[in-house]
C-alpha cells in the first residue's frame, strides 16, 4: 500500500512539475499557472478550476483508476515558492505591446493572438506575452484580409455620424488597439432614436468582446476601480453627469494608473489594482463636467435614424458580424503601417493627451490623410466640445451672467474674497454647486481658465502679500477670434 501510494504521489509530484509558475509582477501574491494543453499553451490563476481540470486529466492519463487526487498541497507548495523565488510577469487581458509590435489576444479555444508589425500582421500561438482570461472575457472572431473594399467601405454603413466627426471616430477606433498609449473617452451624446447603445457596443464588439457589453456606472468609487480592473474597455450606458471623485477616477484610468484596495478577508494588506483602459460614455447630450475629464474626452454627435432606415437589432448585427472579421482585418492592416509611421514621426503641434494624439497622427496618416488634416478634425471637435461644456457650466455661466448684467461686461478688479461675495450674493441660494470657499473659488478659477476664454472672458490671477487679488475683463472680439482658431 505504502508503495501504490508513493508512486501515486510521484507521478502527481511529476505533472506539477510540467507547469510553469509565475508571480504578479505587481501583487506578488498573485500567482498564475501556464501549462501545455492540446497542441496550445494556457494561462490562468492557479485558483482557476481550469488547471486543476488539466491536472487531473494528464493524471487520469496514466492509469485506469477514475479517481480524484488533490493537487491541492502540490500547488500550494509551487505558489510559496514562486512568490520567493519565482519569476515575475506582467498579465494582460486583451492587448500587449510596444512601440514595434501590438499582440492582440483573440481568447479562442487554441490561445491565438494576432500580431501586428510594421512589416504586417499574423495569427499564431505566442507565450510572450502572458494573456489571461476574465469571467467577462469573449472570444474574437479571427480576422480576414479584404483585398476588394477599404476599411470605409466595410464600417461606414453602421455609424451614423456626419463624415468629419466619422474620420475622427474611425481614427480613435484603431488608436484604442495601441496598448501604451493613454486613449481619449469617448463620449457618445445626442438625442433618443440615434442608436447610441448600438455603437457604444460595436466598440466593444470590435476591441474587446465581452459577456457584458454595456453596463450603467457604479455610483461607488471602489466599484467603478473593481469593473476598471477586470474589463479593458468599459462601456457605460445612459450616462449622467458624475461625481468628482467618478471623473477623477476615469481620468486616471484612461492615461493609466494604479489604485489599491483592502485585501479580501484581511484589514491590513492591500491588493494593487492596475488599470489603463479604454472608456466609452453614452448618453443624452452629456458633457463631461469637470475640466479635467473634458480634457481627456472627444464628442461623437449620432444622427437621428430615419425611420425608413431603421433596422431590427437582429438584422444590424447579422449584417455587422458578417463584416467584422473583414473590419478587423483591415484596422490590423491599418495599424501596421501606422507603426512604422509612428516611430520617426515629428509633429508641427500636439495636445495634452499627447501619446494618444501622436498615435491618431500616425493612423490618419496610415490612411492618406495628412497631419494638417487630422490636426483640424480634432481641434475642430475639441472647439465643439468646450463650447459645450462652457455653456452647460454652472460655474462659467454664473460669471458670465454677473459680468453681463451687473457690470455690462466692464472690467471687475478687486481682491478675490470681494469678488467672490459679489457673485455668490448675485446667485443668491442658486448655489448648490457653486464654491463654498473664496479659496475654492480661486482653485476652480485656475481649473475653468480655458473654458472662461471660449466664454469670451480672461481672468488675471494676482497673489499679494495682503491678499490675492482677481481682474476679469471680456476679450475683444479681434482676440477671442484668435483664440478660438488656435484652440
């Protein structure tokens, strides 16, 4: 008995032994699995009943006994040793990469990915770059070369946006497949009957097909991380205007950040959560309303949909996943020359996200258009975007209306406080988000500077040693022409 069982153990001892271990590079607690499986190789989290599946199948390979054998011990013993001595990895959902080379994980069966160079792109099985699975993740379709229609002739017919915002949304669609780049929010707004659910998911269709394509957004700051960490692309329907602390959230989260949270079970240690995704908003004419998230946003306007032209869900989507491995195949084309664009590309101009518009240079140019060209689109869009945001600001609009009726737009110069008290008495109790402070008041001054100039008005900050003193003064025409063409 003792020797049946000795070999039973070394034969258990023998298969953990075929399997790779590797620790979190981030939370070196984490520990993941990869393991060779059917002509393919696998990765998961050695709590994933997938490698135990694995495990007890090579087992049962060896002998007739159907029994169950608890690997249990076996692994615990790997992990201790790997959070050690092991090697350590970045995990990845979807998309990997660098400068010269984007791996997009396709989550079939078989482990493929498509890798896309400057030289092309191919499918195959690659262990570079360690992809993972979430509950949430779907298979993608693989992609096909198209040699008979161009990209425009393959996803024009389902966005129904006029041509100059189509070029910057078709060019922020391929941005989001580059891995190291912060990506502009995506804010779908207008009006019901515009099908702004239906392109909200055809992103995500395309990028990162998921169980769940569409959610409303948490309301909870550690919610909102929680979904940021397990989703790649996370796309928000119906969405309101946010909380502070939501927009900063999705600010950090679009540029890439790090947050932490309270390990399960335990009050003292942290788990860190890495998130840089890809953040799409739809809603009924939103607008981001903290400066910072519009900075970090482009507006996409849908045009009502006839009803001559309305289409059943079932037969867009038919008519779509017909198409979609052919979209696919042309956007990895697509990105593939952009790449070898990118590396030696030197703008005349950028903007704030610059990494992310860098990219969307590259891929108009990838598409016949020039820098010139895109540079428009986009300062176009932003123009359209702040003007928005300006005219739906509560703070903007209640100096607007002070200067215009209670100064007729002539110059105000004074300390901060004086000013402070003149407005906030001027809005009377129509103030609930007004700022509760003088000091408050300067900060978000600093904060909306830009959105006051598209407003038509300068402000001029000047911290003495008595007190801080504010000028404002409505910009002539001859200016706010300039600073509205060079915006």
């Amino acid at each position: 008995m003792d020797n049946e069982i000795s070999k039973k153990e070394k034969l258990m001892i023998q298969i953990v032994e075929e399997v790779n271990f590797y620790a979190d590079e981030v939370n070196e607690n984490e520990v993941y699995a990869e393991f060779s499986f059917d002509d393919h190789t696998e990765f998961c989290s050695i709590s994933s009943p997938r490698l135990y599946a694995f495990l007890n199948v090579y087992f049962r390979s060896f002998t007739s006994d159907f029994e169950m054998v608890n690997f249990k011990p076996l692994i615990n013993v790997k992990r201790d040793e790997t959070i050690l001595f092991g090697s350590k990895v970045k995990v990845h959902t979807r998309i990997a990469g660098n400068e010269n080379r984007i791996c997009f994980f396709l989550a079939d069966d078989s482990w493929h990915s498509v890798v896309i160079s400057p030289k092309g792109w191919k499918i195959l099985q690659q262990t570079k770059y360690k992809f993972i699975k979430k509950p949430n993740t779907k298979e993608q379709v693989f992609p096909k070369n198209c040699k008979k229609k161009t990209l425009d002739e393959l996803l024009r017919k389902f966005i129904n946006m006029e041509e100059e915002s189509y070029v910057l949304f078709k060019i922020a669609l391929i941005q989001y497949f580059f891995p190291n780049s912060s990506h502009y929010i995506a804010i779908i707004s207008s009006e019901h009957g515009t099908g702004k659910s239906t392109i909200t998911k055809l992103i995500r269709e395309l990028i990162d097909p998921s169980v769940a394509n569409v959610s409303f957004i948490p309301d909870n700051p550690e919610e909102i991380k929680n979904h940021l960490a397990n989703n790649m692309v996370v796309a928000f329907d119906n969405t309101k205007h946010q909380k502070d602390i939501i927009s900063d959230i999705l600010c950090s989260a679009v540029t890439g950040s790090s947050f932490t949270k309270r390990t399960l079970y335990t009050t003292a240690e942290e788990t860190i959560l890495n998130v840089h995704n890809i953040v799409i908003l739809n809603g009924i004419n939103i607008v981001p309303n903290k400066s910072d998230l519009l900075e970090r946003s482009i507006l996409f306007e849908l045009k009502k949909i006839p009803s001559a032209k309305r289409k059943t869900d079932k037969k867009f989507w038919d008519t779509f996943n017909k198409y979609k491995p052919y979209i696919l195949g042309e956007i990895f084309s697509i990105i593939s020359i952009a790449l070898g664009i990118r590396k030696d590309l030197s703008l005349k101009k950028t903007h704030r996200m610059s990494d992310a518009y860098t990219d969307m240079v590259a891929i108009a140019m990838a598409m016949g258009y020039t820098e010139e060209d895109f540079s428009q689109i986009f300062y176009s869009n932003r123009n359209k975007l702040e003007k928005a945001y300006s005219d739906g600001n509560y703070f903007v609009s209640s100096i607007v209306e002070y200067m215009e009726e209670c100064r007729n737009n002539k110059p105000i110069e004074n300390t901060m406080t004086h000013i402070y008290q003149l407005i906030k008495t001027f809005k009377k109790g129509d103030i609930k988000f007004f700022p509760k402070s003088a000091s408050a008041f300067s900060r978000k001054l600093k904060e909306e500077e830009s959105s006051l100039k598209l407003a038509g008005y300068k402000i001029y900050i000047d911290p003495k040693k008595d007190a801080t003193y504010l000028k404002i003064e409505k910009i002539k025409e001859r200016e706010k022409s300039k600073n509205a063409s060079t915006h």
